[in-house]
C-alpha cells in the first residue's frame, strides 16, 4: 500500500503573508493613487497661492503707476490752464467786479487804479450802439494811417455787446470800437488822454481784441505813452489783457498823454486802467 506524499506545513507568519498578498495591489495602487494626487493638489494649490499674490502685486503696482501719470496729468492741465485763462477769458469771468485783476482772480479785487475807463457812462439810449466825437476824459481824431488823417469829423462807436461773435464782454456791457467813416468807408480813429498826478504808477492795462469777421493780423494796435511807443502788434480775435510795464527806463510818470491808435478798422478796446 502506497503512502501519501506529505505536504509541506506552512508556519502561521507564511499564511498572513499569503492572505495579504491579494489585497496588496489595490492598496498599493490606492495609496499611491491618493498619495500622488494629494501632492498634486498641495502643488497646485501652492501655484495658484503664488500666481495670485504675484497678480495682486502686479494690479497694485498697475495702480499706483496710473495714479502717478493721473497725477501729473492734472499738475500739467493745472499749470497750462493757469497760464491760459489768465487772459480774456479770465477778464470775462471776472467780469466788472474783478476789473483788470480777474483776468487770474476771477472777480478778486485788487489796488484801486489811479485812472481807469470802461465806456459804461456813454448813454447808448436804449440801442446797443452809438457813435461818439468825444468821450469825457478822451478826444478822439483820425489815426495816422487813416486816409482821413489831420481832417475833422472823426468818429469812434461806443457798443454794447456786438461784434464780439459769440464771446461775452470782457468788463462791464461796453466797450468802444476804434473806427469812423471816411470817404464812406471805414477807416481807424485814435483816443487820446492827458493823464497827470501818475508819480507812482507802475503799469497800465487794458483789455484789447479784433472786432468780428476782423482779420487779426490786419488789425494792429499802436499804444504811445508820452513820447514812447510801448505796443505796436496785432490783435486777437478774442479780448486779450495786455500790460505795459511802466518803471521802464525812459518812461515818463509825470504828466503824460496816453494814445490807443489802431492802423487799420475793427479794433476793440475796453478796461483801460493805470495802476
């Protein structure tokens, strides 16, 4: 009778060891699986962290460069408008109030002038216009240039709000435009001022501009202080301040006369103040 072969008996470790094979690859594979994907995760995470502060600095630095160029944007429009409106613009917001000082000030009131003419007194009698020979403190005769120079009969018109386009007066409701009939055309006329008791003037100013539909550069202004010319240049087609310094060498501060002689018809003229 033939004997069974005996089996090989297995320890209890062995055993374990067997039953745990199994299950191995699933728990290999989960826990790499989960160990993998949580790396990514906490990587990923990081990247985001990192991207987003990095994007945050970057809009920060954005705005605080645009707040900078905001800046000096408004420092340069602040300077330029500054230097621009302090002309006929300003002068027209100030208005009769501001005198020649709110051409910068806007209405601010400044020294009391030692002479000064607005042509309000001239009575327009209910018209927007009149022609005058002779105003209270000024003569008015021909300009040098005029075909009608030395003869009598010269004209100027004090207004009230025209031929100045869409522009508003500059001091007051009127001013005066230098011009008369000549031979039955235009030409330009000159006032004329004794001015005394000047001995700490220091300068004169006045607003000045082309009346409409005027050609500027064919409207030049001539300003004779004493026996100096002090201004010989065109004119705007807008109300322009003008200033003349008069502590210059050579200027009389005495008993003086003062001409405003355009050369040829259309200039306007209005606020003439001695300070």
């Amino acid at each position: 009778m033939t004997q069974p072969t005996p089996r090989p008996r297995l320890s209890l470790s062995t055993l374990l060891a067997l039953l745990a094979l199994p299950a191995l690859p699933t728990c290999l594979s989960g826990c790499l699986g989960t160990g993998e994907s949580g790396g990514s995760v906490e990587a990923s995470s990081s990247y985001e962290e990192e991207e987003s502060y990095e994007e945050e600095f970057y809009e920060e630095e954005s705005y605080e460069e645009e707040s900078e160029e905001s800046e000096s944007t408004t420092m340069t429009t602040t300077t330029t408008t500054t230097t621009t409106t302090g002309g006929a613009e300003g002068g027209a917001e100030g208005g009769a109030e501001g005198g020649a000082e709110g051409g910068a000030e806007g209405g601010e009131e400044g020294p009391a002038p030692l002479f000064e003419e607005d042509f309000e007194a001239v009575d327009l009698d209910g018209g927007d216009r009149a022609r005058v020979t002779e105003l209270a403190s000024w003569t008015v005769s021909w300009s040098p240039e005029s075909a009608c120079a030395e003869q009598p009969g010269a004209t100027a018109e004090v207004q009230a709000g025209v031929d100045l386009g869409t522009q508003p007066p500059v001091d007051g409701l009127q001013h005066i435009r230098l011009d008369g009939t000549c031979g039955g055309a235009l030409s330009p006329v000159s006032i004329t001022t004794s001015l005394s008791n000047l001995a700490g003037a220091t300068r004169l100013v006045f607003y000045a501009r082309a009346a409409e539909g005027v050609s500027p550069a064919d409207s030049n202004l001539r300003v004779r202080w004493g026996s100096a010319d002090v201004m010989d240049e065109p004119l705007l087609d807008q109300w322009a301040e003008y200033e003349v310094d008069l502590t210059r060498p050579g200027l009389s501060r005495e008993d003086v006369v003062l001409s405003l002689s355009p050369s040829l018809p259309g200039a306007l003229v209005d606020g003439v103040r001695v300070y």
